[in-house]
C-alpha cells in the first residue's frame, strides 16, 4: 500500500515538474522569440515619445494649419494604429494627435505604474499639457472613454468637446468583489504574463476578438488583424497588458467619472456614438450617459457593433466629421 501510493507521489511530482518546466519554457520562448522587438525600432516611423513623468507615452501627430485639435485614444489592445483609416479621411483638416494609452502601443510605462482611473487621467492631461495643446476635441473609444471621461472631468479647460464611441464607462455601477482565489491568482505576475501571453499570442485569437466585437464578421480581415497585432511583438507587451489587466478588473478603484452625479458638472459638449448590434457594450450604456450628461447628442448606428471604424468606415467617418466641429 505505501508503495503504490510512493509510486503515485513521485508520478505527480514528474507530472508537476513538467508543467512547470513546460510554463517557463513557453515564457522563455516568448521573451526570445515572440516579444523581442525594440519599441523605438518597430514603432511606426511617425511616432513620437513625450514624458510625462516616469512614462513616455507614444503618439502620431498629422500636422494641419487650421487650429483645429482632436486628440485620438482607442480601447483595449488598440494603438495609434487602428486610426489609420479615419486619420486618412481627416488628415489636412484637423490637428491630429492619435495616442498609444498605456499600456496599448508604443508607450512606455514604470514597472511600478498602476494603471487605475486616476492615474490614466493625469497621463492624458499631462500629455496635453507637456504639448501645450488646448481647446481639444476628444474622441475615445472602448476602454479608452473610461480614463478619459476622467480626465475631461478633473480638467474641462483642456476640452472643448468629447466624443465617446461605444465607451466603455464604468458608471453608477454595482461593485462586486472578484473570488478571493482568481484575484489571489492573477496577483502572481508569472501566472498573469502566462495568460496573457498564451492569449495574445495564440493562432486566430485576435481575428476571433475582432470578429466577436464586429456586427459584420467579413469585415475583419488582414489589415485590421495585423494592425492590432503590431505592437506585439514588442519586448515584455505581455507583461505590460497583464499587469494592466490585473489593475483593471481588482484595483481600479473608482473617480469622478465613475459617479453619475458628477456628470452634472460637464460643460462642455458631448457626442454619443454607438453601434446599435454593440453587444459588449450595449446600447443601454450609452443611453444612460444621454440621460446623465447636460449636453449632449446622441447618434445610433445601424448594423454596426462594437467598433464603428471596421463595421462602416464611410458612416463613422461621416458621422464624426459632422461632429467635430
């Protein structure tokens, strides 16, 4: 009896060994082979870097000689680079700056950075600031309304209108605390950086994110997918999003924004966005933002989901060029 159950100990040990040797190998190949690029080497050639304290967040600017600023954030995995298309049809009319919003892109973030609303805030105020740019309208979408809406409502002087597409904006919304054991879990940095890099890297993964956010599947195709791969390959990109993802669903706290109450006090003007197939951020989201915000203008979308800039590229276009100014 003690032998057998010998025999089975040292089975199980084997077995744990080799998943453990399994992980480290798998980390090891992503670090050599998979996320091995320099970020100022592999950054699009029109990126530019500004600090704004211990981080240096990346941007593309399209100068234009008309005074007028929009500033471009976009959300999860998205970069400066998914605004390729939009930018075009823009370009020599506006003042672009499309910013990579930590830790997304090209930007470069303090290992110590925690990627909560009050931080994300300062970086884009302090982006603004450090580049001296002033009566801005915003445009953020998914994720990056979020630390917007907070930034715009800690410093409206910087804005002179926003506008969410599909935002994803946490607001009047129940907390719930996540199970001790999963926050225990993902508070492991190499468990984390083993999701995450299994994620982002795994065959098909980001055509099937997109395509699940999209009302119209055949219109994801290589561009959009290689576009939002891009930045992947860039040293420690895996670590970066865990930790951010880790900050972002246990630690990230709550701000103004995240009070319906404090919307009162928007003065600015504000345009409302959304595809009516969004199914990850329902429609319902954005009419209740109509419902809290003073001033505001609502634009539905037909047959266009998640993300209006693959879904129907002409519409979004023709919608926010009507809206910005």
């Amino acid at each position: 009896m003690i032998s057998k159950f010998r025999g089975k100990l040292i089975k199980f040990f084997y077995f744990l060994l080799g998943f453990v040797i399994l992980i480290f190998s798998w980390l090891w190949f992503v670090d050599l082979f998979l996320e091995n690029d320099d970020v100022y080497v592999s950054a699009p050639q029109n990126t530019k870097w500004v600090e704004v304290g211990k981080n240096k967040i990346a941007y593309q600017h399209f100068m234009a000689d008309t005074g007028k600023n929009v500033a471009l954030i976009g959300g999860t995995t998205a970069w400066s680079g998914v605004w390729k298309n939009t930018i075009e049809d823009l370009e020599g009319k506006y003042n672009i700056y499309a910013i990579d919003l930590p830790p997304f892109g090209f930007s470069i973030v303090d290992e110590e950075y925690k990627y909560n609303l009050a931080n994300q805030a300062d970086l884009i105020n302090g982006f603004l600031k450090k580049l001296n740019i002033q009566d801005v309208v915003f445009v953020a979408h998914s994720y990056g309304a979020g630390p917007s809406m907070e930034a715009v409502l800690r410093n409206q002087d910087n804005y002179r209108k926003f506008i969410i597409i599909d935002g994803a904006i946490h607001v009047d919304r129940e907390s719930k605390q996540p199970i001790g054991f999963v926050k225990s879990f993902f508070s492991i940095p190499t468990f984390r950086y083993l999701i995450s890099s299994v994620a982002l890297h795994l065959p098909g993964f980001m055509e099937a994110s997109l395509k699940y956010l999209v009302y119209d599947n055949s219109k994801v195709d290589d561009f959009w997918v290689g576009i939002y791969n891009q930045p992947l390959s860039v040293e420690n990109q895996s670590q970066k999003i865990a930790k951010w993802f880790y900050d972002f669903v246990f630690e990230n706290g709550t701000g103004l924004s995240s009070e319906g109450g404090n919307y009162k006090d928007l003065v600015i003007p504000v345009v409302i966005i959304w595809g009516k197939e969004d199914t990850f951020t329902p429609l319902e989201q954005g009419l209740y933002l109509q419902k809290i915000i003073p001033q505001n203008n609502l634009i539905i979308l037909d047959k266009v989901g998640h993300i209006p800039m693959i879904d129907d590229r002409e519409g979004f276009t023709k919608v926010l060029k009507q809206n910005l100014e």
